[in-house]
C-alpha cells in the first residue's frame, strides 16, 4: 500500500499508509480538522547499471585509449615523402 502526506488546516502535517483509491481528506492524528492530500514527487531509485557515466566502460577500454594517446605523442614522425616533381636528375641540353 502506498504511503500519503496529508496537511491539516492548522497546518500539522502526517503520513498514512492508505489503499490505492481512498479518500483524499482524512482527518488530522493531532488536532482532528480535514487535512487534504498533498502532491509529492516520488523517490526514485536507479538500480540498473548505465546511469552514470563511468557505468558500462570497461577497465581496458578506457587504458587502451589512454596508452594510445600516448603513444602517439612519443613517436616520431615519418619523413617527408619525396614528390615525383623533385628528380635528381641532370636536365637534358640540346647539342648543337
């Protein structure tokens, strides 16, 4: 059975565990006035995995793109290519 914030007309406020589809005014444990019903949002629990956002990652995931990062920075580049328009060969002279 779900439980009920309820709020007197003196102000006094209580919780009763009440059957789904009962009366929204009950009267007050302290005083005896109407106390009304009162909207409260509902506790919310998240027991699933997913919810955060370290959840779901794997341990070797998260090392290996550390180390690669890494790595990359270390390294040396490769030489530049040599282009086909820079031949080390003589230019050819017409004879005469």
């Amino acid at each position: 059975m779900p439980r009920y914030d309820f709020r007197c007309e003196a102000g006094h406020t209580f919780e009763i565990q009440l059957p789904f589809g009962s009366a929204s005014v009950q009267p007050c444990e302290r005083c005896g006035k109407p106390a009304q019903r009162q909207m409260v949002a509902p506790t919310v629990v998240f027991k699933a995995g997913g919810f955060y956002k370290t959840s779901g990652r794997s341990e070797s995931r998260s090392l290996s793109s550390d180390s690669s990062s890494s790595s990359d920075s270390k390294s040396t580049p490769p030489p530049p290519a040599e282009s086909p328009s820079t031949s080390h060969t003589a230019p050819s002279t017409p004879e005469s």
